[in-house]
C-alpha cells in the first residue's frame, strides 16, 4: 500500500440537518431580538406600577438570550464517528499498544466490593492481547474488604476470562451478564454456563458475607501475605502505602484454566496522613499514574468508575482506532466514551440519561475541538496526562526495574512535594471537578479530543435514583465548572486562541450552570406574584407584541421536545427532565454558586461529595415505579428542598388567589393583559404537581419530610402575605 493510498482508521461526519437547525436557530434569535425590544420600549414609567419587577425581567431575558446563544455553540457544528477496527486489526494486530485501566472506588458502604469487581473483571476481559493488558484498582477507603474481593476476582478471572472467550460473551460484567441471559439450549454450553454461574455465586456470597460481617475468613488472610500490610494501618486517613501485585502478567506460572496468560492486576491503596492532603480522586488518579508507569508502563490509560462496567468487550479497539490513525491520530490527546446508565427507567424521572448532553452537546463540541474529559469511560494517551505539550516530541522513558518497596514511595503523601503534580502534570487539585480542568487544560496544550459514542454503549454506570441525590450530585458540577470560570485556566480568558472559539462558548456554557439560577429564581417568583396583584408585565393578548413571546416559547419548547424524542426518549420523559431543569437551577445552582463564590474567596476547602449508588429496597422499587423520592437521609439537601417547595407553594398559592378574585368579579383583575403570566404561573403549578404529591399526599417513606412541609408552607404564606399587604 503506498503512502497515498492512504484508508483511515475513522472517520468523521458532519450532521446532516445542521441546515434547518441553523434557520430555525436564526428565527429563534429575531424571535428574541423583538422581546428585547418590547421590554426597552414600553418600560412602566417612573412611579408606575411594577416598573422594578420590569427591569429585573429585562434582566433576566438578556441573560437568558445570551445564554440560549452559549447553547447553540454546542449544536452549531456537531459531528458523529464512525471506527474501522478490521483495518486496526490488518495493519496493527502485532503492535497494540500497552493499556493501563485504572479504577478508582473511594468507600466500601457506598461503592460495594462486589460492584467493583464486576467493574475489574468487565474491564480484565477486554478482547485484547492479555499481555498488553493491565488492571489498577485505587481503593481510597484502603479497606480490606476490597482488597480481599480483588483476591477473589484475580481467582475468578481465571475461569471467567477464557469462558467470555470461548463464547463471545457480552457484557464481560459477570453480574451484569448473568442477569441478562437465561441458560442456553444447547447442552455443552449450558454445562459451562451453569459451572461458570455456581463459581460466580459462590464468589457472590463469600463476598457479600464478609462485608456483612465485616471480617475476612481466616484461611484467606493467613494464605496470604498481602493482608499483613495492614498490621500498621491505623485508620483510613492514616496508613502505609498498601500495594499489591495480584496477578503479574509477565510471571510464566500466572494462567487462565485454558493456559493462556492473564492481565496484570493491582492494587493500590495511596499512603494517607491526616496532615497531608489527599486531594480525593486526582490524588489516587495521580498516585496511579505514577505506580503504573514502573510496572506495566502502558502508552494508553483508561479511566472508569467502579460503577462503570464494559459493555462491550471490544471497545479498547474502537479507542486505538482514533490514537493510531497515521494522519490525524498523533493530534489526539484523549477519546471520551458518553456515560451512559444501566439503570434508567423509561421516562428517567430524574433526567438521568443526560441524553440532550451525551447524544447532542458532547457531538457539538467534537465538531470544535473536542468534548470535556468527563472522569470516566475516558482513554488518554499517557504523556498528555503527565503535561506533554502538542508538539514537543521528548519522552521520557520508564523502565521497570523497581522492587514493589521502590514503588511505594511513588504513592507516599510526601512524593509529590515541590513537584508539578497535581499543577501541570497528572490530575489537577483544588477543584471539585477536577476532570473538565484537566482535559481543558490538556486543550490548551495543543492537543485534540474525540467524543466516540457508539450505538452500542462502551460503559454502563449506576443513575442517581434519589432527588436529593440528583440535586446534591448537579451542586457539585455546577460548583466545579463556576469555579473553573474563576480560575486561572479560565475557558473564557486563558483559553482564549489557544483552543476554537466554538469550543471556548461550549465550555462557557457549562461554567455558566450556577449563574443561571439567579434569572430563574427572578422569573418562576416575580411574574406569579404580580399575577396576585392584577399588573401586568407581560404584552396583552390581543397586542402584536405577544407574538414574539409566544413564538420564542413554543418553538424553543417543541424543538427541545423534538430533540429529546430524537435522541430516543419519551414525551413523559421530556416533560420530567423539564422539571429537573427547573429544580437544577432553582436549588442545585444556587447552593453551586454560593459554593464556588466561598471556595474562589479561600472561606471553603474543595470537597468531593461521592454520590451514593445504594439504595433501599423500597427506594429502588418507588425508583422503578417513577415515583419522586424526597425521603430520608436528605439532610444536606434539605435547604434545597425547602427552596423547592416554598417556589411550588408560592405558585400555587398566586394562581388559586386569582381564580378567586376573578371567581368574585374583582375589577382590578383584567383577564387579557394577563394571559402570559397566566400561562407561565399554570405551567409552575403543573409541573411541580409530584412535588405537591410527596408535601400534601402522599403517606409512604420517600414523601417530603414534614417538617420540610411545615416550614415551606410558613415561608410561602409569609411572602405572598407581604406582599400583597405591605408596598
Ligand atoms: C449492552 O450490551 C448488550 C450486549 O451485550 C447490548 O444488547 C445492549 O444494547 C448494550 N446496552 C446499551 C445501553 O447499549
Ligand atoms: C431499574 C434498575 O435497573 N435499577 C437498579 C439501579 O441501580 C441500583 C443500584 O445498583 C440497583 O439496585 C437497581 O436494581
């Protein structure tokens, strides 16, 4: 094949409709210039009624436009990928390159040892050449429980990794994949099926029994020596390095039952000392980075949560495709696969798939760039992790020659003193999500990104199956991407001509989540309001002024209800994730905002919040049957809660007030100049109808704490009181 004959390893298009949506986004815009200009030129005069209450929606609108533009930067230009892994395997099949998967749990109670390790086996199960394979686990609880779960998977791998290949098994997640099929027919492969199931079984209760009672059998911890590093361990934040070789791919004895070798398996638990900062995930992800690069040394790293199994077993290979290309690959820093969930109801009552996020956003930004590095589902070319600028082609060369002592000084609190790390090289510290700084940061180095989200998902995770959940989990990303605004890598200056323009709004676009609370809050509380009162702020029906309202209303909602269904979700499901926008941005934001604004003055330390993927068993049945969770255990949501209900009760409380002065003929009440307000006051009440459910219906355990209820019910009867008796 001669140099010009060259076939690629992927290829990329551009979306077909960008046309119409770009029309349609150019009537939208005169749509919005015409309410601009309704608000400028028929502002209430100087001692007028609800001439403040204008302006602020003056307000309110500009940032609403300017926002509504920020988003159409991530629609503007998107782009799909398509891999041609027969092409990989013809050319390169005999030189892939080495991949180190790293896994990072934080907390046995929340992030079960059996989850994790159908996570490792998923990932040691890949279709790809063992040797070149390795798996890092970074348990940050250093729990023994873990650990000891590990040594049970490294055992189990030995028959489940030749089974899942003898028989093209998918998903690799032993649980997962027992789960999804019944026995098969045929009798050979029934026998090993049932053999492989009672071995996973097994597995299963040796694990789930001793993080019940909370001890390892003793035969196992005498068995082996791994156990006795933790004579010295005092507690989680105070211990040695804890580092374990369980399976070494290089040993000649370390095989599968069929005799083929095994991926290397590690694990890690980083030296913690109440003194020292541990600096969460980026820390352990740091930590790995570095112990990797004496054992396995592999070019490509793969980040995944614990939650976050392989669902397909060739996804490695759609990754390299990207990385080994001969004409685009060497600018390619890292491919972000879409988190995608495996436990999404049909009308994802918490918006949980993210959908209008991984099935449209994340394209838009491939098509100016490349999309954020999300922590997880994430392959990266290693010596971009470690500060390698674009361009620059030195290397250094690790060799593996150290002892497991000599490594463990890698992980010690005290390596990364008057260093680079956690700065320019590695995982950045000091912001709650330390992942989007870092893939921007990488952006700014030059290098590309690739948003690769197949049909078929790569990676299934755990959805947040609570409100307070959902809530707590968009406070901390909303918190983290305000704070990247504010930071010195700043997507708006420091980015600037360092990465596309396109990619700069996009980035601005998440970083400006937090703000948006505040003209939210201002539009869902003023215009009810007045709405007691009979003013108008809104043009009357009859006026041609009403139309741009009213276009700009319907068509951005039938678009985003087009949108929604196009990236196969329901109607239901988009009227919920509605729902969720508004309560995102009414509570999660502010909190977010106020959290960012604490931490960028130095009042607050950066915190990270693990969003906990258990659950009760009647949670998960009110969960599947769609059921809004506002139950216990909510204490650090429940300002959040408050808020929510005060706003849901105001609303309710401004349209039944109007039904009844309208109901005894009340001559300041002139039903035409109101219809907008009308409209938008009804459509509160109507989409918080689950919220009145668990505050005034419901009687089961996830309904709205009563206190909660007592107290929104107090607030809001107090501010429409005032207002419609003081002023
Ligand atoms: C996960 O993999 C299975 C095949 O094992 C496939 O049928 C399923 O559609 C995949 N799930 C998703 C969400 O893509
Ligand atoms: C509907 C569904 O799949 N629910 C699952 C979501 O995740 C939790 C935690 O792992 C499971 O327990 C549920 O069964």
């Amino acid at each position: 094949m001669g140099s010009d004959a060259y076939v690629p390893l992927f290829e990329t298009k551009r979306a077909k409709e960008r046309v119409i949506r770009r029309l349609f986004a150019a009537s939208i815009f005169v749509g919005i210039g015409f309410i601009v200009v309704y608000r400028l030129s028929h502002r209430p005069r100087n001692g007028e009624d609800g001439r403040w209450a204008w302006i602020g929606l003056l307000g309110a609108e500009l940032w609403f436009s300017l926002y509504w533009v920020l988003t159409q930067a991530l629609r503007w230009n998107c782009v799909y990928r398509r891999t041609f892994k027969d092409r990989l395997s013809q050319r390169y099949e005999n030189d892939l390159p080495g991949v180190d998967i790293f896994v990072c749990t934080a907390d046995p109670k929340t992030e079960q040892p059996i989850m994790v390790i159908n996570t490792v086996l998923s990932v040691m199960a890949y279709d790809y050449p063992t040797e070149k394979l390795s798996v890092y686990l970074s348990d940050d609880a250093a729990h023994d429980i873990t650990f000891y779960a590990l040594i049970e998977a490294s055992h189990f791998a030995e028959h489940w990794i030749p089974y899942c290949k003898k028989f093209y098994v998918e998903p690799r997640s032993p649980g997962a994949y027992f789960q999804s099929i019944s026995e098969p027919h045929e009798a050979e492969e029934a026998k090993g099926f049932l053999a492989i199931k009672k071995l996973y079984e097994d597995m299963e209760n040796r694990i789930i029994t001793a993080a019940k009672l909370g001890r390892i059998p003793e035969e196992v911890r005498s068995k082996y020596k791994g156990f006795s590093q933790w004579d010295s361990f005092s507690s989680q934040r105070d211990h040695d390095t804890i580092l374990q070789i369980l399976i070494d791919g290089r040993d000649p004895k370390a095989k599968d039952i069929d005799g083929c070798s095994l991926p290397t398996l590690v694990h890690l638990a980083r030296e913690k000392r109440p003194q020292h900062p541990h600096n969460f995930k980026a820390g352990a992800m740091n930590a790995l980075i570095r112990v990797s690069q004496n054992i396995s040394n592999g070019q490509i790293i793969l980040n995944v949560d614990c939650d976050m199994y392989s669902n397909y077993s060739s996804s490695v290979r759609d990754a390299l495709c990207f990385f080994l290309d001969e004409k685009k690959g060497h600018e390619i820093a890292f491919v972000q696969f879409p988190q995608s969930f495996g436990n999404i109801t049909k009308n994802e009552i918490y918006d949980g798939s993210m959908r209008i996020g991984m099935d449209v956003e994340f394209h838009g930004m491939d098509g100016y760039g490349g999309p954020p590095y999300v922590g997880t589902g994430c392959f990266h070319r290693r010596n971009t992790l470690t500060g390698k600028k674009f361009d620059n082609e030195c290397m250094e060369d690790w060799k593996r020659e150290e002892t497991v002592d000599k490594i463990k000084a890698l992980a010690s609190c005290t390596y990364e003193e008057n260093t680079q790390w956690g700065k320019e090289m590695g995982v950045k510290y000091g912001c709650p999500v330390e992942d989007v700084i870092t893939g921007l940061s990488i952006q700014t180095r030059g290098w590309k990104s690739v948003y690769f989200n197949p049909e078929r998902k790569a990676f299934l995770g755990v959805a947040t199956t609570t409100l307070p959940q959902t809530l707590v989990q968009h406070k901390r990303w909303s918190a983290g991407d305000f704070l990247i605004l504010l930071s010195s890598y700043s997507p708006a200056w420091y980015a600037r001509g360092k990465i596309s323009f396109g990619l700069q709004l996009g980035y601005c676009c998440y970083c400006l989540w937090a703000p948006n609370c505040f003209a939210t809050l201002y539009y869902t509380i003023i215009p009810s309001l007045y709405l007691l009162k009979g003013i108008s702020l809104f043009p009357k029906a009859s006026s041609p002024w009403c139309m741009p309202f009213a276009f700009v209303l319907s068509a951005k909602n039938l678009y985003s209800l087009a949108e929604f269904l196009r990236c196969g979700g329901t109607i239901l499901g988009w009227w919920n994730s509605q729902r969720i926008w508004l309560y995102k941005r009414t509570s999660s934001y502010l909190f977010g905002f106020i959290d960012a604004v604490l931490m960028s003055a130095g009042f607050s330390q950066p915190a990270f919040e693990i969003t906990a993927k258990v659950a009760d068993e009647d949670v998960i049945e009110r969960y599947e049957k769609e059921m809004m969770e506002f139950g216990p255990g909510a204490s650090s949501s429940s300002p959040m809660f408050i808020i929510l209900a005060t706003l849901a009760l105001l609303n309710l409380f401004c349209f039944v007030g109007l039904v009844a002065k309208v109901a005894t003929g009340d001559a300041n009440i002139r039903i035409d100049t109101l219809v907008l307000q009308i409209l938008l006051c009804g459509i509160l009440v109507l989409i918080n109808w689950p919220l009145f459910q668990g505050l005034l219906l419901r009687r089961d355990n996830g309904k709205m704490p009563s206190s909660i209820t007592v107290k929104s019910i107090g607030l809001a009867v107090f501010a429409s009181t005032c207002f419609l008796f003081l002023e």
